[in-house]
C-alpha cells in the first residue's frame, strides 16, 4: 500500500471519526471516553493545530490519522502533543509511523520545539518501539496513570522529542 498523507478535509470526517472512535472504544490507547459525533467530530478535528489523514494512494481510502495541537500554553507552548489512530485490520503496517513521522515535521514546520506524549500506556507495545526508534525519550513511569476499559489501571510512560 502506498500512503500518502495531508490535512484532513470536511469530507474525511465521517471516516476519521470512525476510525478514531474505534480507538476509544477499545479503550487502550486514549484518554477520550466518550465516542466522537457527526457534530463533535468536526469541532474536535477542527480544533487542533493540524489533523492528518492518511490515505492509501490507489482508491484515496483513508487508512489512519492523526491530531496536533499544543500540550499546554504561554511560556510551554513551544510543546506540541499528538494522537495518531490506524484503521483497525491495517495496524502493523508502519503506517503510525508514517504518521509520527509527518506529524514531526508538520509540527516542526508550526513552529513548535518539542513533541511530547503525556499517556503512553505501557501495555501499548507496538507504540512504544515505534517511540524508541523514532528516538524519543522516555520520562520514566506513572504508576496507575491509564484507566483500562474493563476497570483496572495500568502505568503510563511520558515521552518527548526535539523537533
């Protein structure tokens, strides 16, 4: 599959709600517990510094995504935070990576010095190698930080990264 990636427009968002939502609802990975509406869907991705999409290059479907946005304001606003969901039956793919990597540049290109991940759930495996070899820095744990979706916590693993 060849990806391509660019900035959402008004006619991806009932597929990127869907695969965010998907997301959520396994309830792994995002902090979000409520699912995303037709509605809330297109002020959340409008809302953030940039949304990506990724789209395989042949028939145009979308196959992934991402949000940027800063992580706080004022005198931190230089730290950007990003959330990236593949569609699922195509995770594995190396299109996360695809995705992080233009996150990266998108975010570099904005003007922010750091990306940083606030909730990095440790049992997250195929993130957190996709986090080492990007060459992003683990902060060390949080102990109970990630509230599963059947009831119990698991640690999470802050991460940054210089742009």
């Amino acid at each position: 599959m060849d990806i391509g990636i660019r900035e959402y427009t008004d006619q991806d968002i009932p597929e990127a709600i869907r695969i965010w939502n998907s997301v959520v609802e396994d309830g792994v990975a995002f902090p979000q517990m409520d699912v995303l509406s037709p509605q809330s869907g297109e002020q959340f991705f409008s809302g953030q510094s940039y949304t990506g999409v990724a789209f395989d290059q042949a028939g145009g479907e979308i196959v992934g995504m991402y949000i940027l946005h800063p992580n706080n304001v004022g005198r931190c606003g230089h730290i950007c935070n990003a959330s990236y969901a593949v569609k699922p039956g195509l995770r594995g793919q190396r299109i996360g990576e695809k995705l992080v990597r233009h996150c990266m540049q998108t975010a570099k290109g904005l003007g922010f010095k750091i990306l940083q991940f606030n909730a990095v759930v440790k049992t997250n495996a195929p993130a957190l190698r996709l986090y080492k070899k990007l060459g992003f820095i683990q902060l060390g744990v949080i102990p109970n930080g990630f509230l599963m979706k059947d009831g119990h916590y698991e640690d999470i693993i802050p991460h940054y990264r210089a742009l």
